[in-house]
C-alpha cells in the first residue's frame, strides 16, 4: 500500500520532471539563438523526454489508484556563456535527477512497497544513460576548445537525436 510521504515525493519527483523539461526547452532556446540547430535539437529531444518520465510518474500514481498532484514550477534559469557551460549545467541537472530517484527508492524500500521499488528501477537505469550522455558531450566540448570544423560536426552529429518513447512493455 502506498504510504502518503512516498506518494508526496512521487508527486514532488513527478513536478521535478516536468520542470527539467522547461529546463531543456530553455537550454535549447539559448542554442537557437546561437544559430546551433543541432544543439538545440538536442535540448528539445531531451525536454520531450523528461515530459514523457513526468508522464509516466503520473500514469503510475493513477494507476495505483491514488491521485496525481500538477504543481506550479519555480522559474528555470535562461543564461550560459557557452555550450560547455550548457551542458555543464544540465549534467549537473541530472546529477540532481539521480540523487532524487535514489532518495525516492531508498524510501520505497523502506515502505517496502516493491510496486514503486519495481517501477523505479527503469529511472535509476535511465539515470546511468542520461549522465553518461551528458558527460560524453562534455569532454567531446572540452577536447574540440576551439576547433570550429569539430564543433560543426558535433553540431550536426546532435541535429540527428530523435525521441521515440520505449514500447509499453519496455518502459
């Protein structure tokens, strides 16, 4: 039986995830305007994909019969100085991210409520594949400083990132 702390912190992590999605959208903004499309395709695939885990949150918590909580969200930051500076900043996001699903699975565990401990284990794997990716592109920014023809094909490389939510018996 879900406990009302953990459903509060389903729904608080539920919130989380849309607000990384503005995140990104604002991330992808400040690369839009840097005319990097790939970049900012980047950012906007991953905005769609933190919509679909607050999606799949909110699915969870109906499922279980309880009641899903949408809650206002604090203004996101708009400002970088560069892409590494970016990108910086959303592995550090995500670093967030994963320290929140693992405090949100040590409770489930602590209710014993293997339901949640069974549908967290899909965000904690995704949490190793998102700050892998993050990371990746951080010390590919880092090795090509300056080099305009690598950042170039960086930028392309990224216009090519597609979003497509796992089948339903994978997600």
């Amino acid at each position: 039986m879900l406990k009302e702390p953990l459903l509060a912190q389903l729904n608080d992590q539920m919130n989380f995830e849309f607000y990384s999605s503005q995140v990104y959208l604002a991330m992808a903004a400040y690369c839009s305007s840097e005319s990097f499309d790939g970049f900012a395709n980047f950012f906007i695939v991953q905005a769609e994909e933190e919509k679909f885990h607050a999606m799949k949150i909110f699915h969870f918590i109906n499922t279980l019969g309880k009641r899903a909580l949408v809650t206002g969200m604090p203004d996101v930051p708009n400002e970088y100085t560069s892409m590494l500076d970016t990108f910086e900043h959303a592995f550090a996001h995500e670093q967030e991210v994963t320290k929140r699903i693992y405090a949100l699975s040590d409770s489930a565990w602590n209710d014993r409520e293997h339901a949640t401990i069974n549908f967290l284990k899909w965000f904690i794997d995704e949490q190793v594949e998102e700050e892998a990716t993050f990371d990746s592109i951080i010390q590919k920014l880092r090795r090509i400083d300056k080099d305009s023809n690598a950042f170039y094909m960086l930028d392309a490389e990224l216009a090519q990132r597609t979003f497509t939510p796992p089948a339903a018996g994978e997600a």
